[in-house]
C-alpha cells in the first residue's frame, strides 16, 4: 500500500517541515491548532498549487511542469497567492512557501489578515504560546538565537566599539533598501483578541521596518510605506524614547529582511523571556553591551528600573544596580536618563553570524541533531 500523501493541505505541511525551525509540533504529531491555522491561509484550489512549492525557491517554469499548465497560466496563480500574501516570491522569478513569515505576515499584511481574522489569532495562541512553538521560533533546540538585541546608539558610552551591524541606526544606514515601515503584527494579534497590555503605551501603526527584498516585497503589492533614510532615524528616536526595543535577524549581513521594534507584552520573541511561564533565555541573542550605573551621577529616580523590559534594574538605598545575568543590552534605561548615569559598555558575550544562510543552516541541524 502506498504512502504517498494526497491530501493538498498534508503535502503543504509536510513541505513547510524543512524549514530550519520546521511547524508546531505536539506529542510527535503536526499541532491541530496549526493545521486549522494552515486551512484559513489557503482555499481548496490554492492548495492544490501550493502543495508543489517547497521551502526553496522554484522558477516558475519548474513549477509550471509540476502543475501541468502554461507558463502563463502558472505565472498568473502564483502571483495571485504572493499577491494575498500566502506565498512568497523573489522579483516574480521564483516563488515558495514561507512558513515563519506567514505567523507575522499575517498580522501586518492586509489581505492575509483578512483570512485569519480574530480565528486565526486564537489558532496562533494554542500553537504558538500553549504548545510551546515559541521556543522553536525563537531559537534552536540547542539555544541559538535566530534573532538579536540591537540597541540605540545614544545608549552607549562613547569609549565603547560600535559596528554598524550592531548599532541600530548604523544598520538602518547600512541595510539593503528599500526601507518601509508597516504596523506591528505582535501588537496586532494581542489588540485583535482584546488582550494588549500596552494600549496607551506603544503604537501598532507604523512600528515595525521591512527591508531589502521584504520591503520591496511589501511597496509591489500597495502595504506599507516607504520612508527615506532620514525618517527611518526619526522613527527610531521617537520610538527608543518610547521604550521599545529594536531587533533583527541574528547576523553581519546586510542583506536583513526585517527591523522590530519591541514591547515586553506582545513580541513573539521578548515574551519567551518576559511573560511566558517556560522561559527561554535565548529567546533573543543579547547585545554585546551591558548597562552599568555611574552611581556619583545616579540621582535615585528610578526610571531606568520602570523602563527596563527584563526586570535586570534594582533600587538599592536609592540608587540603581544592574543585574548584568539578566540584562539584555537594548539600552532602553539609558536612552532617557535625565543625568546620563546609565550607560551601556562593551561585552563580548554574543557570537553574530556571518550570513543568514550560516545561522539557519546552525539551526537546521540543531534542531534534528545533526553534526
């Protein structure tokens, strides 16, 4: 009897699972809750097309054999799906399915949240917080972070080495463009199921930088805007003084897809240290930076302990003291301390990786115990 897989919707899935974080997983089985996730993505005849895309990009003449159509014909559906935001595509050359993206894709990108609407949040809860994806999305099995810290450079004593990869200006400056600013899927879903913590804290609209390809990504198809240089720095500072924390994928290359800017509550990554009750410390990789105190200058006011996101700030006799094990170098305290008392310093304590393909390929085999 044969094995092979007939359902659309399996072979969809089963495609997804070589993405180097592969899909929610329960008790060794496909989570039901992503399955359901999965279904809201992609009508019927949808998948009947996207079951023949693979997690590596094909040209459309190889899918077009798959499908038995034209060129033409083939070109015409694909560009429809990466048009709804279901798959993706690099320049309409070639096209494949993107499973981590489509969880914030979502959630910011107007047509694919129109599919999962209010269901597809409650779906993304079971899989992803109850079921524990997080710690997949977040990191490897053996806590390699997939993401990291980038703190603002106004937060760093000025004696200290600063990279432009590790700076968030400087990768702003430095990073492929088109820059676009879009909202924030994280604070979307949360806002969406009626349970953001921070409602009049921080914004959803305009809070989150697509770049390179992605944001390219988001100009063809009418999301998102596009800002200049300048503004993306504008936005930055507004945003740093708000306490949000800026992270990006985990390595040196400037060819990076996405600039978060995150709160403790909502963020997919932060949360794994911040709220969620199985933590996971490599939730995101720390800054090679950690806060330390000039206590002459300290003034006692507390408000670095009020902004820290990881709770790594204490008063003590009316002065403030880092727990540098809990610091995560996004320099948050710092960047609104009315005596310049906090400052971040060089640590090297953070390994960046050179390519996005060296770091995923990391987490590929980490996660199936591969050498």
């Amino acid at each position: 009897m044969s094995n092979e897989i007939t359902d659309p919707y399996e072979k969809i899935l089963q495609n997804m699972r070589e993405y180097p974080n592969d899909i929610p997983i329960t008790n060794g089985k496909i989570s039901e809750a992503f399955k359901e996730f999965v279904t809201l993505l992609f009508t019927p005849e949808e998948a009947e097309v996207a079951q023949h895309l693979t997690v590596r990009p094909q040209s459309v003449g190889m899918i077009s054999k798959k499908l038995e159509k034209s060129r033409e014909e083939t070109q015409k559906v694909l560009e429809k799906m990466t048009e709804d935001g279901i798959i993706q595509d690099i320049g309409g050359f070639s096209y494949f399915i993107a499973m981590p993206h489509l969880l914030n894709m979502g959630f910011k990108y107007s047509k694919t949240f129109g599919r999962l609407g209010k269901k597809g949040a409650e779906l993304y809860q079971q899989f992803f917080i109850k079921e524990k994806f997080y710690k997949r999305y977040e990191s490897s099995d053996a806590g390699t972070p997939i993401t990291r810290i980038v703190p603002i450079n106004k937060s760093i004593d000025h004696q200290s080495v600063i990279s432009n990869a590790e700076e968030i200006h400087g990768l702003i400056e430095s990073c492929m463009g088109p820059v676009v600013i879009t909202d924030c899927p994280c604070r979307n879903r949360t806002d969406l199921l009626e349970i953001r913590e921070c409602k009049d804290k921080y914004p959803i609209q305009e809070s989150c930088f697509q770049v390179g390809l992605f944001g390219k990504y988001f100009l063809r198809r009418g999301e998102g805007r596009e800002v200049s240089r300048k503004e993306a720095h504008e936005i930055v500072d507004k945003l740093a003084k708000l306490g949000l924390v800026f992270t990006t994928e985990n390595t040196e290359s400037q060819m990076h897809q996405v600039i978060c800017c995150c709160c403790e509550c909502c963020c997919a990554l932060l949360r794994g240290i911040t709220r969620f009750e199985d933590k996971n410390e490599n939730c995101t990789a720390k800054s090679n930076y950690i806060s330390e105190v000039n206590q002459d200058l300290c003034k006692g006011c507390g408000l670095c302990e009020e902004r820290c996101p990881f709770q790594a700030i204490i008063m003590k006799d009316e002065k403030s003291f880092v727990n540098t094990n809990k610091c995560y170098g996004c320099g948050v305290c710092a960047v609104t301390c009315p005596t310049e008392a906090i400052k971040l310093h060089r640590v090297e304590r953070s390994h960046l990786y050179k390519t996005p393909i060296e770091l995923m390929q990391k987490v590929y085999k980490e996660n199936r115990n591969e050498k």
